[in-house]
C-alpha cells in the first residue's frame, strides 16, 4: 500500500488520537499536523514489515512532550524589558523576578552552563544552540540540565 494513502486513511485516528493529549481541539489539530509532518518528513525511517499506528503515536507523543517542556519554560526576556513603573499588584512579582535575575547572575559566574540554559529559555532547540556554541549536543543537554538544577538549587526550590 502506498505510504501517503495510508497515512491520510489513519489521519482521522491520529486526530482522535491528539484529542486525548490536549485540552482543546486546535492544539490537537496542530499536534495531528505536526505528527503528520514529521512522520512525511522521516518516511525512510519507518520500517514497513510493522504497523504505522505505533510509530504514529511514539512521533506524537514526542512531539508533544518536546512542545509541553518548550512552553513549560520560563520566557526570559531580559532585565531591561521590564518597566520599574509597576503598580503594587505586581510589586511581588517584581521581587520575585528580581530574585530570579539575581539568581541566574550568580549562577552564570560560577558555571557556563547558564547560557546554554538562557538559549534554551530563549526557544532556541539543543541543535541550534549546540551549532551557537559550538558545542557537542550532548554537551548541551548537560549545560541545561545541570543549569536548570543549579539555578532552582540557588533559589531554594
């Protein structure tokens, strides 16, 4: 059977499929698009003696757990963008944010894992930023993990 033909038969089970991992039908919608992209995209990597259902949903499920960590991260968007004119709503969390700054400001004189950490932060993927440093990207999964740890550590999380 043809891959494309197959992939379009199964794409109203790859919707259902997207449904059960997220909260509203759009974000399904473009977590069926991605995996359908990616499955398009890395075809020669599928092994046709198997089912395509599984490998359809292990795609899924990696893209939606890759997309959940990018916007489970805190967005910095630098010290400077923040206006000092703020009402006293936002006083505590203008303390926070500063003890965060502070945080990662100590953090970056002790290791340089930091910015691979703000990089990340920034949305830049392992790849990009391995390819930015210079750096392995094992390396780069390190700096991060190690980053993220030594930042919570240094605000006693």
């Amino acid at each position: 059977m043809d891959f494309e033909k197959e992939l379009s038969e199964i794409y109203p089970w790859i919707l259902r499929v997207a449904r059960r991992f997220c909260r509203s039908i759009q974000d399904a919608e473009d977590l069926a698009g991605d995996t359908v992209y990616k499955v398009l995209v890395n075809r020669e990597k599928f092994d046709a003696s198997k089912p395509l259902k599984p490998w359809c949903i292990a795609v899924m499920q990696n893209t939606y757990i890759t997309q959940y960590n990018r916007n489970s991260l805190v967005n910095f968007i630098g010290y400077d963008s923040v206006s000092e004119n703020v009402s006293s709503d936002y006083a505590s969390n203008l303390v926070m944010f500063n003890d965060v700054v502070s945080a990662i400001h100590r953090c970056a004189r002790k290791s340089c894992s930091i910015d691979s950490l703000m990089y990340c932060a920034q949305g830049y993927s392992y790849d990009e930023i391995s390819e930015l440093l210079n750096v392995p990207v094992s390396t780069i999964r390190n700096r991060i993990s190690f980053g993220r740890k030594m930042v919570l550590r240094e605000l006693d999380y």
